[in-house]
C-alpha cells in the first residue's frame, strides 16, 4: 500500500510541477498506447486539479485523441487494407463495417461510456467504417464524459468503490443517462 501511495502522491506532483500540458499529453497518449491506464490517469489529474477541473481536462485531451485515431484511420484507403485480404473475408469485413457505420447515435454513445470499452477499436472501426465525423464526434462526446467522470469519481480507492453499492447505482445512472442524452441529440439532430 506504501508503494502505491508513493506513486500517486509522485505522479500527482509531476503532474502539477509539469503543468496542464504533462496531464493533458497522458490522457492523449493513453487514445494511441491503449496499454496505458486511461483510469489511473484520469485519477491522477482529477487528483491534481480537483474533481470537476480534472474530469474537464481528461475529457476534452481524451476526445482530441480519439478524434486523432479516427481521422488517422477514416483516411487509410480500402485499396491499401483489401491487397492482403482474400475475396471471402473482404465481403465479411465490409459487411462488418457497414453494420457498424450504421450503429445508432445513442448505442455508441453507451457502449463509448463503459468503462472498459476498448476505445482504441471504437476510433479504428469508426474510422474504416467511414462513419459521419458529426455522429462520432457527438457520440464521443457523450460517451467519453461519463467514462471519463466514472473512472475519476472511482479515483484511488477503485476496488472499495465497486463493492459499494452507491458507487454501482452512480455507475449505473451514469450509462442511462448517456442513453438518454444521445437518444434526445440523435432524434433533435436526426442522426442514426
């Protein structure tokens, strides 16, 4: 338990002598390196700015990154991915491709808020599905807030918290409630 005190309160220090910028590069990386702990990061800055200041922070550098890995990947060509792929499984993956380009606003934007959603697959497949840059921008931004406020409100103590039973109905509201608020911004916006 020492060693883990050790880090944070070392890495919470970095963080502030470093500035926004050191918090704000951890959270984009972690969007390329999905190895990283994008929950003890998010922890880490909420400890070093404050609740609300940390979530902010978290979320808007995790949405830059996320928006990085899909216009990386929404700009690589089929020609360039389909010469290494049989005939069979190029069908497969273009039917794959267009079932997920086709995903609606409001299930994105609740499978985006898990908290253990490989993001990093989300921004490749929405990336090569060619989905609207308006949908996956406004999905990420839905779904990223709540994971992102998720992983800080658990903060430090993750194991104490999701054996508490406030914790797993916060959680919970959290996910209906992203439901809810892409549902309401896809009928308004008409996107589906």
């Amino acid at each position: 338990m020492e060693i883990i005190n050790e880090f944070v309160l070392h890495s919470t220090n970095l963080i502030i002598n470093g500035g926004l910028i050191i918090g704000i590069i951890f959270i984009i990386l972690e969007s390329f390196l999905p190895i990283l702990p994008l929950g003890v990061m998010v922890a880490l800055i909420a400890n070093a700015y404050g609740l609300f200041l940390g979530i902010i922070i978290s979320w808007l550098a995790n949405c830059i990154g996320c928006y990085f890995i899909y216009l990386i990947f929404y700009h690589i060509s089929e020609k360039n991915t389909d010469k290494f792929l049989s005939k069979k499984l190029q069908i497969k993956i273009k039917k794959g491709k267009e079932k997920f380009k086709n995903i609606s606003l409001s299930t994105l934007s609740a499978i985006i808020a898990l908290p253990f959603t490989p993001s990093f697959l989300i921004n490749i497949l929405s990336g090569l599905s060619k989905m609207s840059r308006q949908k996956f921008l406004i999905s990420i931004g839905i779904g990223k807030f709540f994971m992102i406020s998720f992983w800080a409100y658990i903060g430090k103590n993750f194991i104490q918290s999701i054996s508490d039973i406030k914790t797993l109905i916060t959680i919970s509201l959290m996910i209906i409630i992203t439901y809810i608020i892409s549902k309401i911004v896809s009928k308004k916006m008409n996107i589906e």
